[in-house]
C-alpha cells in the first residue's frame, strides 16, 4: 500500500488538553485511495518507562521533517511500516519524533490497510497476530470484560476547593480507579448490568453524601468527600449484595502515586506504611471484598514486592501498568520475577502497534493474561476495542460508562459481539 499523503492535526482529549489526530490518504495497488484517521490519547498518570510524548504542536512539526519519508513509499505490511517510523525516530524511548506522533501514524496505517482490504479492523489485527491462537491459553477468543471504573481517586481527581472547609478533605482518595467487573459470559447482559450498577450507583452516593458533592473524575468515576479508601467499598460492595449484581470489585491502586522514594514507605490516609504493612492492608481488602483484580500495588520499580503479593494471593490478579509499561523487557522481567499473572496493554506506552503484539506474544507465551486499557485523556478513536477483541484480551478498560470518550469504547466492543454473537 502506498501513502500518498499523511498529515496530522492538534486536536483537544477529553481533559482539554492537546492531543494528536493523525489523517492518512493511501492507495491500494487496484488503484482505489483510502483515507484513514486515527487519535491517540494521553496519561496523567504516567509510567516513568513509557514512551517519551512530545508537545503536540512540536510532534506537528516534526511530520514535515519525515513526510517524504514515508509518502510515496510502497509498504507491504504493518511491519514494515512501524519498522520505518522507528528507523527514522532512532531513539529508545522515541523522544525524536515522540510516542504520540509514532502512534498516531501506526494506527492509522492498520485502518488504512484494513479499509482496503475491505476488513472490520479486528480482523486486520488479529491478522497481524495469527500466532495468538497458539500461544493463548488462560481465555477463549471473545468480548473482553468491560471494566468499569466507577470511583475515582489518584490523580483522576480534582477535588472542589470548598470540600477543606465544608469536609475537611483536600485531596481525593489514595487508591486511583474502585471498579466493578461482570463476571456474566454474556457482554450485552454485561454491559447493561454495569450500566444499571453504575446508575444505581451515582443515586446511592448521592443520597448519602448530597447531590451536589457527587461529581465525576477523568475517568467518569464517582468522586465524593469519601473518608477512606474502604468507605468506598463498603458502599459498593453492599451496592452489590443488595441487589444480586454479577459484579466482583476491581482496585488500581496506582501505588507510585502515594510512594515516597526516600523511605520506600507508602502514604495511605495519611499514614506511612512499609511494603510489608501495605501488603497486609492489600491482604485483608482481597478477602473481606472478594477483589478479582489489583492492579499497581506497589510502585514502579517494585518487582519483588509485587511477587511476593503475587505469592500470597495467587487466585488474584495482580496486574502491572506502570510496572512494565506495555514494554517488552520490562514485561521480561516482571515474568522473571513472577511479580504478577496479568499486563495492563496501552498502546502509548510502547508507541506502536507491531510492538503492542508482540508484547501480548510474550505475555500469552508465559501464560499471562492481558488487559487493553484507554487513559485518562481520551479521544472519539475507539481503537483499543478492536485491539481487545482481536487479541483476546481479559478486559477492556475504559472508564464508566458516564461520558462519550468511555462509552464509544464499550459500545465498539458491544457492536463486534452483536456481529459475531460470541460470549467472553
């Protein structure tokens, strides 16, 4: 396929902040021109090892230094596509040309060739990865779970600046993201149960703390003058109980967000904790909650305390993101180490979609489950569904279902079932 003409705009992310939108006409060799777009979003709550992001309007810019590189050229397949983007940038964490702009292209590229090849984008991908079948065998081919991100805290929140004096809270909750996750093999039931729970939900919290202190994070989530991370999920979890839902609790703690480098400690509701005592508090949540998942339990460069989580709960998903950073080596080591059984997928952590599978290869290979995760700062591009059902994935994170950069998600992966009525 040849690119004809590749142009990117700046483009707002659902926080306001700046982001990039990649615009590719190609030409297929019958003759017939395709034009393809892709959106890439961005973390506020970012990995130390993720690809490096340049300023939107710089990583603009940067394009016009590479267009007669990759216009005009014949490519036969993603591969070689991404393998030019990364020979041009030259740099290890891509901080020449930037993750963002590298990704941008990348993806819009897939649904080039997808489009004319006349293919659903999840069948391009799954293409790209045809020895997944083989190396896959925690799950079956399917619909993800949807992970709903229902409470917010970490640097999802702001909180309003009259909550210090009306509540005596400055800072929303340590944990980053309290989720529900269907354990129903049926994704529309899933989907509607999840929408019904999160609903019910935003009435619950409301009624016990006021409506006008209900109000929502980045991410969707419910954020309110909650005294401690567990006050959260006692509502939720007897939110759950009342009514029968099929939901299990999910917790990202996000742990980088409250460690302290100098002493290894963990500042939890104001008090410092060693490893060994937040792993305790990490111990008695899992059982008294039944939590399915917990993801970021440590910080970033923790890879023995996450084993030795990992080790004393092993029925739990202990999930790495800022631990490993969808990057292979880091992946290598974390599997190495045994510091967990499941890695968080972002395609901007790694910054291509070449390299986003082969670190699912990896992870499938060493009987690792994978679970595609949006950022905090999203875009209309719903992507990573078709990425989660192409691979398989575990789960697909996307907030709740409370506004449109969440949603068109879900509602991508809703649509894939509806056409190949396949249960997770």
């Amino acid at each position: 396929m040849k690119i004809l003409d590749a142009q990117v705009k700046v483009i707002q992310d659902s926080r306001k902040k700046d982001t990039l939108e990649a615009h590719l006409i190609a030409r297929e060799g019958n003759g017939k021109n395709v034009v393809s777009v892709a959106s890439v979003p961005a973390g506020k709550s970012t990995g130390t090892h993720e690809a490096a992001v340049l300023e939107p309007k710089k990583a603009f810019h940067k394009l016009t230094e590479i267009r007669d590189k990759i216009t005009g050229v014949n490519f036969r397949d993603q591969h070689e596509f991404d393998a030019l983007l990364l020979a041009l940038d030259g740099t290890e964490n891509k901080k020449n040309l930037g993750g963002n702009l590298i990704l941008s292209l990348s993806l819009a590229f897939a649904r080039a060739f997808a489009i004319a090849r006349n293919l659903e984008l999840y069948k391009y991908i799954r293409l790209l990865a045809t020895d997944l079948y083989e190396l896959k065998t925690a799950d079956s081919y399917g619909c993800s779970k949807p992970i709903f991100n229902v409470i917010n805290g970490g640097a999802h929140v702001e909180i309003p600046e009259n909550w210090g004096k009306k509540f005596g809270i400055k800072k929303g909750l340590d944990f980053q993201e309290f989720q529900v996750i269907p354990t129903i093999n049926d994704f529309g039931m899933a989907m509607s149960v999840g929408r019904e729970y999160y609903r019910k939900l935003g009435k619950e919290l409301a009624r016990i703390y006021g409506g006008a202190n209900v109000i929502l994070g980045d991410e969707a989530g419910y954020v309110c003058p909650f005294k401690t991370n567990e006050e959260a999920l006692e509502i939720m979890q007897e939110l759950i109980s009342r009514h029968l839902y099929p939901l299990k609790i999910g917790l990202d703690a996000a742990a980088s967000q409250f460690h302290v480098d100098k002493t290894n400690a963990y500042v939890v509701e104001k008090s410092e904790r060693t490893p060994e005592e937040l792993g305790i508090l990490y111990y008695n949540l899992a059982h008294r909650y039944e939590l399915v998942s917990l993801e970021d339990p440590y910080h970033e460069e923790a890879f023995e305390d996450f084993a030795l989580l990992h080790k004393e709960l092993p029925e739990l998903l202990v999930v790495t993101d800022d631990l490993t950073t969808t990057n292979p080596l880091r992946l290598k080591k974390a599997i190495d180490e045994k510091s967990g059984n499941a890695i968080l997928i972002k395609l901007n952590q790694i910054g291509t979609l070449s390299e986003t599978i082969s670190v699912v290869k990896l992870a499938y290979k060493n009987n690792w489950r994978t679970i595609v995760s949006h950022r905090s700062g999203e875009t209309m591009d719903s992507f990573i569904a078709d990425l989660a059902y192409a691979i398989g994935a575990w789960g697909l994170k996307s907030g709740s279902p409370g506004k449109p950069e969440r949603t068109v998600k879900y509602n991508r992966l809703l649509d894939i079932w509806k056409k190949q009525s396949v249960v997770f």
